[in-house]
C-alpha cells in the first residue's frame, strides 16, 4: 500500500461486534464498562487526512456517553 501520510491510527479498533473490535461506537473498551478509548487508535484504518477534527468530534460523544 502506498504511504498515505505520518499520522499513527488504528489499533484499538471502534466497531459494532466485539469479536472485531476493542471498543463500541461509544469508545468503551466491550469488556471493561468504565474504561473508554479516546483517540485515532480506534480508527479502523487511516482516513487518508488529518484525522485531528474526527478525533475531537470522537472525543466530545464520548464524553457526552461518560456523563449520560
């Protein structure tokens, strides 16, 4: 695959079925109920851009779910 770009993501996968990913689409670790992800490590894959807004925007709804 061709270089896309330098910045690191992925390896700690957000999903909707725990057998191919770590965290659900809240960023909770599936097996761990208080432990949330928060960063482009739960990027499937890179995006092919700066992943920095989306990370914010991720950061923000888990939040939201860790208060509600």
């Amino acid at each position: 695959m061709p270089y896309q770009s330098s910045h690191v993501v992925g390896g700690f996968i957000m999903g909707a079925d725990p057998s191919t990913s770590s965290v659900n689409k809240h960023l909770q670790v599936w097996d761990v109920p208080n432990l949330f992800v928060v960063g482009a490590s739960a990027f499937p894959q890179n995006p092919g851009y700066n992943p920095t807004g989306t990370v914010g925007v991720l950061a923000f709804k888990a939040a939201h779910f860790i208060r509600t």
